[in-house]
C-alpha cells in the first residue's frame, strides 16, 4: 500500500481508531494516511467476537508479520496497549507483555489501573515500573474518571511516588476533558514538570456527555476527528511539550457501519489532526513571542 500524501505527519494512529484491523493492516493504512507511527494492541479489544481473533500475545507468526510491515513500512511504534493494571496481575504477566513490547521494537507500554484496592494497585504499578525500567521501556499511564486513577492531577500525583521512578503520563483529551479538565491544567503541569507529559491521544466531542453510560461508548465507539467537536484542542495541544508523541484516536463505529472504508477514515483523522496540530503550534509561537519577544 502506498502513501497518499507527500509526507508522513509527526503524528500517531492509536488502533482504537481502527480496532477491528489487524495490526499489519493498521501499519499499512497508517501509512497511507501519513501518520509516522501507531499504538497497538496485545490483544483484539472492544468489538464483539474480538475474544476470538488471534492477537499479538497468542500469535508469533502475527507478531512477525506485523515486525515486518512496521519495517517495510517505515512505521515505528508510539506504544502498546493492552497490559492494565488489575487485581490479579503478577511479575509473570508483566513479564510476558514487556517480552512483547521488546519483540515488536516497542519503547513504551501504555497502562490503566482497574484494581479498586489502593495499596495493592500501587504494589502492581510500581512493580510494573521497575521491571520496565530495568529494560528501558517507558510506562505511560493512562487516566480516565471509570477507572481507579480519575484525573489528570491524580496521574501526576503517582508519577511523584519515588516507587514510581520513570512513570509518564498518557494524556488523552476525550478523557481530560470529561473529567473536568481544560487548557489550563496541562499547561500548569506542562511548565512545573514537562517530562511527565510524554504521549497524548486526541479526538474530539460535544462540550458534555449525558451520563457515565454514554461516556464509555462514545470514549469505545464514536468519537469526533479533531476540529469538529466543541473541545479546546489548539488550546489545549499548545502547552504540551514539544517531545511529547501526539496521537490521534477516534473510532466511528456508526462511520464504518455505514460503508466508510478504513483508509478513507484514517486520512480525514489525519486531516482533521494536522489541521488542529497546526493551530496548536501556531497558538504557542503567538504566546511565545508574547512572552519573550521576537527574535530574528
């Protein structure tokens, strides 16, 4: 498959975007959309009969397919999803998804915390850190307000926890913004800390959502490309750290339902991001010049 833009964009396709393709499919439309990396899962996730599917955990002719496209082409990876952080978890299944993580050519892992007990779901994470850090794999930590860490501030808060040395946070817009947050937030934390922001997921939406209920399907199902909805993306995207991935995920079950094809939804995605990306930059050289003056 063959790229339809002139350049691949500095920019990330999460899977969920497109969670009913396979990785090597995901690779090949992320390219030809022009994105320059994706996420990916261990394991198929969130559609029915996914349980069924072989995944990257159970599958090394999958896995090696899937090295194979990324080289081919050209597509690195932003992170791998799919190793939360529950009441069961061990040294053994950590162990087994970082194996994965370092098969496929992974830097970063990307987490949850689902275990309602707090000690013991600090235990999990830090473990999770440590043997991370040992093989010089990034832990991004993923908030949303469903699970046990809500907020943005409560993610930043573990990262703090000398347990946690090397923790990053993943910051995903959709779920800033339904936990409260806005502009002000990340650029309070993106000034005192700059480090901790190291991988953020965009979409966009309505400025609320009716109840819990509707979050987790629109958060899983349907989604907004950037620049469509009523979130302060630009705004929100000028603070965060030049070095930080920016990603894009936003899934369109209805969209697809309705004969979309999945390239034709990653390139108006990309389209959508780099149209906001671009205004985001824009914002922050504005207030940079404001702040320090020009400079020839």
């Amino acid at each position: 498959m063959t790229s339809t833009t002139a350049a691949p964009l500095p920019l990330a396709l999460d899977h969920l975007t497109l969670v009913r393709a396979t990785p090597p499919e995901l690779v090949c439309i992320a390219r030809a959309a022009g994105f320059a990396a994706v996420s990916l899962f261990l394991r198929p996730r969130f559609f029915p009969g996914a349980q069924d599917l072989p995944g990257l955990a159970d599958n090394a002719s999958l896995r090696r397919e899937t090295r194979a496209r990324l080289a081919a082409e050209g597509v690195a990876i932003s992170c791998v999803e799919g190793l939360r952080v529950h009441e069961a978890l061990d040294d053994g299944e950590i162990g087994a998804g970082l194996d994965l993580v370092e098969e496929l050519g992974g830097r970063a892992i990307n987490t949850l915390v689902y275990d309602p007990e707090p000690a013991r779901a600090r235990h999990h994470l830090a473990r999770l850190c440590e043997m991370s850090r040992a093989r010089g794999i990034a832990v991004l930590l993923e908030f949303n307000r469903l699970t046990q860490v809500r907020s943005l501030a409560e993610a930043a808060a573990l990262a703090h926890d000398p347990d946690m040395a090397g923790l990053r946070l993943q910051l995903d817009m959709l779920h800033h913004v339904r936990a409260g947050g806005g502009p002000a937030a990340i650029a309070a934390l993106a000034r005192a800390e700059p480090q901790l922001i190291a991988h953020v997921q965009v979409s966009d939406g309505p400025a609320a959502v009716a109840d819990d209920r509707a979050y987790l399907r629109e958060a899983v199902r349907q989604r907004m490309v950037p620049g469509t909805g009523e979130f302060a993306l630009p705004e929100m995207l000028s603070a965060i750290p030049p070095d930080a991935v920016i990603s894009a995920e936003v899934p369109r079950w209805a969209d697809e339902a309705a004969g979309a094809a999945p390239l034709a939804l990653a390139l108006e995605t990309a389209a959508g991001l780099r149209k906001v990306h671009d205004r985001a930059r824009a914002l922050a050289a504005t207030r940079d010049i404001a702040q320090h003056g020009h400079r020839a």
